[in-house]
C-alpha cells in the first residue's frame, strides 16, 4: 500500500494543471471560447505551450 502511495506521489510531482482556452471566430461573428484542463507532463510540455 505505501509503495503505491510513494510511486502515485512521485509520478503526480511533475505534473502541473494549466487551462488552456482557445478561441475560434464562427461565420456570424460570434466567438466560441472552449476551456480545458490538461495536465503538463515533460512529454506535452513544449507541444502546449509552443
């Protein structure tokens, strides 16, 4: 049971909450915002945030 905890802790320490919002101009003008919540990882991290 601890060795999961331990590793479940370890694994979650890099990983950082950031909301990413995009927004895309529809043919009536209106703009749609969408707002998600990923997860950065070392993985991900330069594919997000450019």
């Amino acid at each position: 049971m601890a060795k999961t905890q331990k590793f479940v802790a370890k694994s979650g320490a890099h990983d950082r909450p950031v909301m990413v919002i995009s927004m895309e101009k529809k043919e009536s003008g209106a703009y749609s915002v969408k707002k998600k919540i990923v997860y950065l990882t070392a993985d991900n991290e330069k594919e997000i945030l450019g």
